[in-house]
C-alpha cells in the first residue's frame, strides 16, 4: 500500500524494509526518546514484524523526494471502538526540522480519521521531547491527567478537534501540494473491508484516486 498526500508518500513496511529500521530505531538519536532502549535484533525485529503485520495495524515508511526518512504508524486499531495508537519517528536529520514530519502526521491522521473512519487516536511523548510535545498539541491532542506526572505521557485526539486544530496546517499543505490524494491498494494485503469502500467524507475531502498495485 501507498498513501500519497501533503507531497509526502507513505509506503507500507514490508520485510525490505526491516533492516534499514531496525538500524534507525537502535540509532542513540532515536532510542533515546523510546520507552523500550534495548538493543533490537534481527530476530527481535522479524518476529514483531510478523505480530504487527495485518490490518489492525498501519506501519509507513515516510518518503520524501525519494528518500526514505522516517516512521509513522497507527497500531493496536479497535475497529469496534474506533481506536488506535499513533508513532512516529524521523531518522533523518536534515528532515527532523523541517516541514516534512508535520505533514507526514496530517497525512496519516488524514487517513486514520476518514479512511479508517476512527473516531480517536492515542500518541505517548517522551517528556523531554518538547517538539514532539508543542507540534502533536498543535494537532488538537490532549494530555491525559492520569499520565502527567510520567516520564512518558499520553495525550489523546478526537477527530472533530483535529479537523478544528489542523485547519490552518492542512489548508497550508493544500495550498502547496493540491487535494489530490493518491491511495494504491496491494489486493493480497490483509486490509479493513472499508479500505475500498470509502465514505463519502473521504472522497469529497481528500479528492482520491484509488488503485491497485502489487
């Protein structure tokens, strides 16, 4: 699968490309703001791929002027309860500060919210990581009370306060790459049944061209 949006494309994670993350992901630059810090394996990394490999959960390589800069996911989806878990992190330095992951974030809750048709989205932010922190508040998330006073702190989004928080930043992104939206489906994946029964939302706010690839 590859989801095309806000000039950024986010290709699903195959096992190609397990080595190449799992060398990011051990990266001190990264794993210094993740709440598992051990060393991950190859083995470690084959076996969580194969856990998470289906449709409740969406793991994207993102892609910038083709070049591989990064993950974003949406995991743990309840589909009954309209819930998932968000992630992300940017191994690239030259893309960490730009525009790049912020509209990387509004491409995958673009997706979550009126593709999946969830209703929340859940996000854990190291406390340290305070860009992490202001730009997942610019999006509409909300700190959970309960997680304030710990070192990982969970903040939760409602899809209405997205669309009401990111207006500025989804318009901006229209303005610079267009509404069209680009979603190629690879008809063996393990997908949600509504993945090529998009609501009526989803047509009329991203402008979709749906696809199939292998």
């Amino acid at each position: 699968m590859k989801w095309i949006r806000y000039g950024v494309t986010l290709s699903k994670l195959t096992e190609n490309h397990l080595e190449m993350v799992r060398y990011w992901r051990n990266h001190p630059e990264v794993s210094k703001y993740m709440e598992f810090r051990q060393p991950i394996t190859a083995e470690m990394q084959k076996n969580w791929f194969a856990a998470v490999n289906n449709s409740e959960n969406f793991f994207f390589i993102i892609e910038h002027n083709k070049n591989a800069v990064g993950l974003i996911s949406t995991a743990n989806i309840n589909y009954h309860s309209k819930t998932g878990s968000c992630g992300i992190f940017v191994w690239d330095a030259a893309w960490a500060g730009s525009p790049v992951p912020v509209f990387a974030a509004l491409s995958m809750l673009d997706f979550v919210f009126l593709i999946l048709d969830l209703e929340y989205t859940n996000i854990k932010v190291h406390k340290e990581n305070k860009k992490a922190v202001a730009y997942n508040l610019s999006l509409g998330y909300e700190l959970l009370p309960d997680t304030a006073g710990s070192v990982f702190r969970q903040y939760r989004l409602q899809r209405e306060k997205y669309f009401i928080k990111a207006a500025f930043l989804r318009k901006l992104g229209k303005k610079m790459f267009g509404n069209a939206s680009y979603l190629y489906v690879n008809p063996h994946e393990d997908m949600p049944n509504n993945i090529t029964k998009l609501p009526e939302q989803a047509l009329t706010q991203l402008n979709i061209t749906l696809a199939t690839h292998n």
